[in-house]
C-alpha cells in the first residue's frame, strides 16, 4: 500500500481529502500545517506528499525548500493544493520542482489521476528493465500510463526477415527504429570501389537504426539480414515520444540504449587504435556468440575483413597466425575458437601466450 503524506491546513479540506485517499487504498498520514509536514515527511519517507500552498508557519513552497535540499526526500513526488490559479505561482512551484499544482476546488478524480501519475513516474525512476523483449513490452506498457498515450507503440509490429533480405539501404530515410528479437543483423557501408565494411553487428536484444532520427538524417549505412530474423519495429513518432516527452520516461528509455552507444564508441576506438591482430581477435569473439549451437562459426574471409576493416589478404594472414599457435581451428569457411581467453588477451595486449 503506497504512503501519502497530506499537508493541509483546513480541517474540512484535510478531512475530506484524507477520506478520499482512504478509499482509494492508501495510507494516509495527515499534518495540520507546514513545519509539521515536513517533519512527517523526513520522519516517514511517504511515497507521495500532497500540500497545500497557504498555511500558517511554513507555506508549502517553504516545505518544498525543505525537502528537496535533502537527499532522502528529494525525490518523493510533490502535489501543490491551492485556491491561488495565477500563472505566476503555478511557475513558481514548478519551477521549485513541484511534480503537479491542483487547484481547489478539485474534482476528486482529478486528484486521483494526478496522484497515480505521479506514483508510476517515480516507479520508472527505480525501475530497472531489462533489454529483452519482455522488459521493453514492461516499459511501453508504464510510458502509456506515465504519457497518457494509450495509443503508444500501438503500432509496434514484429517483422520477419529471411537471411541475406535488405532492412533498409544508404540514403534511405528511417520510418523505424529496430529491436531485435531472434537472429541477428549486420550494418554496413558501400565505397566507390565496390568494396564494404561492416560496421556492426546486432543480435538478439539490441536496438538499431535509431541514429539517423536523433540526427533528423537518412541512413549512412545498409542493414541486411545475417540469418533468419524477427524485429520489433517501433514507429518514428513513439520513438521520438518516448525519447523526448517526458524527463522520466526519457531517462528509463536511454537506459535501454546505452549499452549499444557504449558498444559502439568502443568499436570505433577500437578500430583507430588497435591493430589488425587485434580486431582479427575482436572481430572472432564477436562472432562467435552469433553461430548457432554447438557448430562453429561460418564466415567468408572477406566479410571477416569487412568487419576488421582491412584488406582480406590480411585477415587471412592473422588467421594462419592463430591457427599455428592454437587459438583457432579452421576447415574451408569454418572457424573453431579453442582459446577464447587468449584471443581475449590479444585484443588487449596484441601478445597471445604459447
């Protein structure tokens, strides 16, 4: 049962009020003006403080003061009551950090709704949701409530790729940030000459395809499919919602993100600096979580150069170095690892130990 805190200086008005969110199934604790309202709040750490501005002692802009230069209570969701509707004081407790400012007299639904809002925000602050697809289906499902978009990703499609089908080319404008569900994708970049580079790879639980929207952009690069795949489509405009509309459902959604951003500011240092036994390395323990099963990992030579950014003859080098000192197998296109931990230390140290 979630606790409120109720700061109100009139007996009726608190009565009442109190009642209300009594029935509604919280526990309720009341204060009958602001100095003791705020020692109730740093007492009992409610879920919710709703508070009246005009009191005597201390006025609810003062509570809010109090409260908010502490860290235990800083960030308790705050309601302004009011029978004050000027422009000027609604700026002024928001700009304070007030979460919402109800005016009396209020319609009791009006209270409620604003309360439950409130409440799921504070949960998604806390929430900590998994990338799969169980843990984004979770967070759309709060970002309506917290939105109020019942239409939110309504549209969100699961589309099935067969391997080697084009998801989007160069120069396309992007409709569609991607999530993948089963399979895996790679992205990848054209030159004059004919030849490519690879500049990603995602598998199961990544998101892709959403730079050139935050950009305003088309596609620098291609994305087909390395295998049979489903993604979960999410339209552009609820992107561009759930990315910006809201503070609190901006920060759970980058959380969901930030791991590809990491992964790919990682890649690129990791092609500007390391050598190419390195990204050889780099580039087979990337692989290999994306073969299936037991078998070993299937790649062509020149799409393991793409991915290395070098020349295949290069790469094919440093997979002959590998073969003599052990860390790999290798039989026509097939690649077996044999030591992980030591290819793990070639991309650290360009050194593997005999």
């Amino acid at each position: 049962m979630k606790k409120i805190l109720l700061i109100e200086d009139n007996n009726e008005v608190r009565e009442n009020t109190a009642e209300i969110l009594t029935l509604a199934n919280y526990e309720v604790t009341v204060a009958r003006n602001g100095k003791e309202g705020a020692e109730s709040a740093q007492a009992l750490l409610p879920d919710l403080i709703v508070c009246d501005i005009m009191m005597p002692e201390l006025d609810g802009y003062g509570v809010l003061h109090i409260l908010s230069k502490k860290p235990e209570t800083a960030r308790i969701p705050f309601i302004f009551l009011t029978a004050r509707a000027e422009k000027a004081d609604m700026r002024k407790g928001m700009g304070m950090g007030a979460d919402d400012y109800l005016t009396k007299p209020f319609d009791d639904t009006d209270l409620l709704n604003a309360i439950e809002v409130r409440l799921r925000k504070s949960a998604m602050q806390q929430q900590h949701y998994a990338t799969t697809p169980e843990g984004l289906n979770k967070f759309i499902q709060d970002a309506r409530h917290v939105l109020q978009l019942k239409d939110l990703c309504k549209d969100n499609k699961v589309k099935s790729y067969k391997k080697k089908v084009e998801i989007f080319s160069e120069g396309d404008a992007p409709t569609h940030v991607f999530f993948v569900k089963a399979g895996s994708v790679k992205t990848y970049k054209s030159h004059a000459d004919g030849k490519e580079l690879i500049t990603n790879l995602y598998k199961a639980n990544d998101f892709f395809g959403y730079e050139p929207l935050l950009e305003n952009n088309v596609f620098s690069e291609a994305a087909i499919a390395l295998e049979d795949s489903e993604l979960v489509m999410i339209p552009r405009n609820d992107f561009i919602a759930l990315l910006y509309k809201q503070p609190d459902v901006s920060a759970g959604f980058i959380s969901l993100l930030c791991k590809k951003v990491a992964d790919k500011e990682a890649q690129l240092l990791h092609l500007a600096y390391n050598s190419v036994r390195q990204r050889t390395a780099g580039a087979l323990l990337k692989m290999w979580p994306l073969k299936k099963g037991s078998e070993p990992l299937s790649i062509l030579r020149d799409d393991l150069a793409k991915i290395v950014g070098t020349a295949t003859e290069s790469v094919i080098r440093v997979l002959s170095d590998f073969r003599d000192e052990g860390l790999i197998e290798m039989e026509g296109t097939k690649i077996k690892l044999m030591e992980s931990s030591k290819l793990e230390q070639v991309v650290k140290w360009n050194i593997a130990k005999k």
